[in-house]
C-alpha cells in the first residue's frame, strides 16, 4: 500500500466518506433500502482494501432529501439519475465518473414515449397533453432531453412526476389526452400489458447513460477517489459484491462514455432555458 493509500485508510477508519444513491421516482424508501445499501458499503470497503465502517451508503427516492445528503460534508461519492444529474450537476458540484451497468439494460437506456395508438404523430399533436414520467420532477429532460432527435414539445404540454405508470397508461390507452415517458426497463415490460395492442410508442430517445458514479466538488483528493474507482469497477469479483449489487438491480460499474452525456447536457440545457 502506497504512503497516500495508506493515510487515506487510516483518515476514513476515523471519518467513514458516504456513498449518496439518488433515484427519484424509483421502488423503495431510504428506510426499506437501508439494509442494501449498507451490504453495499461493506462489500465495496472490502474490495478496495479499506477498514470495516470506512465507507456508510444512503440511498433516497425523492429529489430533495437526496440533494440535501449530497450537500453534507461527509458526501464524497454517489450514484444519481441522468435526469437529476443534469439539473442538479452545476449546483451540487458533481463531477461524472463511471456508469452503473442495470439488470436487463446495461450501462444505457432508450426512453420511449408511449400513447394511444393513432393519436400522436409528431410533437405538436401533444397541445395541450399531459406527460407523466418517473422523470416528470425535471420537466425539461421530459420535454427536451429525452426525445430530442424528435423534436421539443408544445409550451402548454403539462409534464408530471408520477410512479404510478401503470395506471398512466391505462389511461393513455382509454383515450385520455396522457402520454408515457418510460425508461429502458419499463418500456421493454410495455408488450406484456394485457392492453398494450392499444397503445403505441411514438418516440425514442437516442441510448442514455442510466445511473452515473458522481464525485462531490473537492472532497475525494484524486488519490482516495482512484482507490474508489477499482473497489467499485471491481464489485463484481467477490461473491458478496455481486450479491450487494444485485440486491440494488446493479450488474456493477463500467467507464463512462462521455458522448452522450454531453449531448444530454447539451439538450437539457437548451430545453430549460
């Protein structure tokens, strides 16, 4: 272990470094997923070589408590959705570092917008619409990001945060004026509904990063944050890190590719001007 490592193990024996999960609109409560992610703390100290209790994990479901963990000083590290990372990146000071490779859709997914079959043919015929979305609590990756090869939808088009797809798409298909922003995992269940032949997706978004590995403004010297990187790239070596993983529906972590992020911004920022 080199001099800097080994500084760093003996500081985070005495000042555990938090790993903050944000992923608003998602299954779960801080309180319900406390359990995972303290397996997950565990098991990633264990893989980079660091102290028991060196490392303490949070994970919260709703967009402001998480952004409020973030801000505390002990936040070094965490893992956020595209959708809060681009509206909250410049205020929180996060830096993107690796990607979280998902169960069933890897390091990328596709978004689809979904409707009533026959009713939307371009984004003008969303005047006036409601779009729901696990993503709805940042309008301007629902209106912008997402779907920006098809084109910005209409000022008036209300955009709604809810985790009740199903129910969203119920009534997109009975006819209502409701359209469906789905991520990568909920727009593959879609042909499984028992009234999916009612309804259609009508747009998709290029590939996006899911959840990104953020570092928080200066707190990790390059150093502790490299010791870090390989315990998490690494996770899936051991039996508990795979385990730890899998109970976050996590298959581990893999470089990030900055193309895409960075037309995400790009288009995020054009849309919420």
């Amino acid at each position: 272990m080199t001099p800097a490592a080994l500084l760093f193990t003996l500081a985070l024996a005495a000042d555990p470094v938090a790993f903050v999960a944000v992923a608003p609109g998602y299954p779960g409560t801080t309180v319900e997923a406390q359990p995972s992610m303290d397996a997950f703390a565990a098991a990633l100290a264990t893989q980079a070589g660091l102290p028991s209790g060196s490392i303490v994990a949070a994970y919260f479901e709703k967009d402001r408590p998480g952004a409020e963990r973030l801000q505390q000083g002990d936040a070094g590290f965490g893992m956020v959705s595209l959708p809060f990372f681009l509206r909250e990146a410049d205020a929180l000071h996060l830096e993107a570092r690796l990607v979280a490779s998902q169960k069933g859709t890897g390091p990328t997914e596709v978004w689809a917008l979904v409707a009533k079959k026959g009713r939307v043919t371009a984004p003008a015929s969303l005047d006036g619409w409601q779009v729901n979305s696990i993503a709805g609590y940042v309008p301007a990756f629902v209106t912008g990001t997402a779907l920006q090869g098809w084109g910005r939808m209409p000022a008036n088009v209300k955009v709604v945060q809810t985790s009740q797809v199903l129910s969203s798409l119920r009534k997109a298909a009975a006819g209502e004026n409701v359209a469906v922003l789905l991520d990568g995992a909920q727009a593959a269940a879609l042909p499984s509904l028992p009234f999916a032949s009612e309804l259609e997706v009508v747009a998709r978004s290029a590939p996006l990063p899911t959840g990104i590995v953020v570092t928080v403004g200066k707190r990790l010297p390059a150093d502790r944050w490299k010791l870090l990187e390989k315990g998490l790239r690494q996770l899936a070596d051991r039996p508990e890190g795979a385990a730890a993983l899998e109970a976050i529906r996590l298959q581990g972590f893999v470089p990030l590719d900055p193309q895409p992020l960075a037309a995400a911004r790009k288009a995020y920022g054009a849309a919420a001007k």
